[in-house]
C-alpha cells in the first residue's frame, strides 16, 4: 500500500482511495487528538490493500517547504478526479473539526458512482448528508473499519469488468436524409455522426457485445466504435456492398442473430430480433418477446416487443437491464391504453 500525502505524487498509477474528511491542523488540534486517517490506514493495511491512498494531510506534520494554499487545492482536485474510491469519513466536531471543504466535495462527487461515506453516531450535523447518501442508494456508514472494508470490497468488483450486451438500430451513419425526415437535433450530418459514436463510447466498452438490428449506415464509422462483438440484422438500408465492408473487421457478425434465438440471458425468455416489426405473433405464456428497429421513433413499444432504436433511447444503445425493464413493464404494468389508445 502506498501512502501518498499532500503535494507527494505516486511513483505508480494503480486503484486508489481518497481519504477525504475533515483535517486537524498543527495550530489548532487539541491535545492528544489523532487523526482519524490513521486508524483507516490501519484497517486498510489489515484488508491488504495493495493501491495507492491519497491523504490530503502532511507527512509527519510538517509542511513541505514548497507548499502554498494553490498548491493544496490542485493535488487534492487532481486526486480526487483519478481515486477510484472516494472513502469520505466525518466526525464532525465544530470547534476543531467542522468539514467546511468536506460538505463541498461531498456534494461535487455525490453522482460520481465512486463515493462512500459515513460518520460517527456522536457526530454533529450529519443529518442531511446521511439523508442524501441513503436516498441516492450508497448508503451511511457508522464505523471506520465497516466503511474501509466496502472501499476495497468495491474496489475489487471495479477492476473486474463483466461483459455487457447492448441492443441497438438505425443509427443511419453519414446520412444526411435521415437526419432530416427522422428531424434529429442535430446541425450537420457530421454532427450527429459524431454525436452518435460518443454516446456509443459513453457506454459500451471494449468487451461488450452489441447487437445492431439493421440500417447501420456509413460503415467507416465503424472504427470508431467500442466493442468486442458486434452482431448485425441487416436492415433494409444495409446493401451488400456495405455489409462486404462491414464484415472485413473481426469484430462484425452479419445475421447471426436473425430469427428466434434461445437464450440464457433471459431464461427462460427467448429473444427474436428483427429489422422490420413485422410477423410478430403474440405468446400467452410470455416466453418470447421481440426487439426491433425500422420505424424510428414512431413507435416504440408493441404488446410484446420494443424499438430498441438509437430515435428512441436518447441516440443510445440499450442495455439488456433496460430490456429486461421494459419486459417487466409491458407483461406486467402497461394497460391497454399503451398498446391500443384506451377503449370508448
């Protein structure tokens, strides 16, 4: 474990965690007063954490001699945006500790995904932030070790990635007309292009499988895209001379997933995925549900299928959580209003 103090820099880039929290200083700690970073470094030395931590506090009190306030404020913004954890502790004390910064980088890296926090019982106005924590479902921690043990626990599960399958359609790239006739919010052909390869990258990642339902569009745009699959339905707008250039990266699969397709993913839900929504049957026993693409943002939800259309999920893959979302939603929650406008 490398313990890298105020102004220091890491010799290596490796997981970390930022300890943030209020902070003694040598003209004001009390008389045997200890900070709080040393009983969680002891806990972290005991889970073997083999990352660097950020303990934004000098080493051995004492200032380093180039330190200046600027200085300060630059290490610790730096490390907070690379830690992978951000472990905040707070044992509010208004005389000697009253977590002024803490309050402010709480809230800056509350939505980051990469906070937790907690503080003692005794401590002073910690109610609205352990509301906050609890509401945004991180939870609030009332002991030190508790709360160093789910820092490296997360840690753990972050630095294993799971392969994700994402579902998407008529992403219609260098297409100019249908940016046009499907009225895109966007300025320029190139514009949406670009937009597009960006909210692809934004979730799909390099071992993820996507399956595209056809109208893939200009196949140069390819390269730019993340994943480590990418199966393709051809669409009514993929010709032969497109899908020929598709197919010469490794990545590409043309068809393979046409038609009824059983699948563990779902168990035991089977998948048919289509270009065009049309010959759907419906099935009582709910066992098979439809995804498509086609028809842009006319419609996106039928009695047993979903669009699952860059038009209709914020120019976007979907994830297969958010398909098994909207199967829960269209079997079990939509009435009929959805489906067939409501009965007279």
């Amino acid at each position: 474990m490398n313990l890298i103090y105020t102004l220091e820099k890491e010799k290596e880039q490796l997981e970390s965690i930022f300890l943030s929290g209020p902070t003694y200083r040598t003209y004001n700690m009390p008389e045997n007063a200890a900070s709080w970073r040393d009983e969680a470094i002891k806990h972290l030395t005991y889970l073997n954490f083999q990352g660097n931590v950020y303990i934004p506090e000098y080493r051995d009190n004492k200032q380093p001699e180039d330190w200046t306030y600027s200085r300060q404020l630059d290490w610790e913004i730096s490390n907070l945006n690379k830690a992978t954890i951000i472990l905040v502790w707070i044992p509010r004390e208004l005389t000697y500790l009253p977590a002024f910064t803490t309050n402010i980088e709480f809230g800056e890296f509350l939505h980051s995904g990469r906070l937790i926090a907690g503080g003692p019982d005794d401590a002073v106005k910690n109610e609205y932030i352990r509301e906050r924590c609890i509401r945004k479902g991180i939870g609030w921690f009332n002991n030190l070790k508790t709360l160093c043990e789910l820092a490296v626990n997360n840690i753990t599960v972050k630095t294993k990635p799971v392969p994700k399958v994402w579902f998407t359609s008529d992403t219609h790239f260098g297409e100019d007309r249908t940016r046009e006739l499907s009225k895109r919010p966007f300025s320029s052909v190139s514009d949406m292009d670009w937009e597009l390869i960006k909210r692809w990258n934004m979730k799909v990642s390099d071992i993820d499988t996507v399956d595209h339902l056809g109208d893939f569009g200009n196949p140069d745009m390819l390269k730019y895209l993340k994943c480590k699959e990418l199966i393709l339905v051809p669409g009514n707008y993929d010709k032969p001379e497109v899908l020929e250039q598709l197919s010469k990266d490794s990545r590409v699969h043309i068809g393979k997933r046409s038609g009824i397709k059983e699948t563990n993913l779902l168990a035991p839900i089977g998948l048919y995925m289509m270009h065009e929504p049309i010959g759907m049957k419906e099935c009582d026993n709910a066992t098979w549900f439809y995804l498509f693409g086609h028809v842009h943002k006319l419609s996106m939800i039928k009695k047993q299928a979903l669009n699952v259309g860059v038009d209709c999920h914020n120019f976007a893959p979907v994830s297969l959580e958010e398909v098994k979302f909207y199967i829960n939603a269209v079997w079990n929650h939509y009435d009929e209003n959805v489906f067939y406008g409501g009965k007279e």
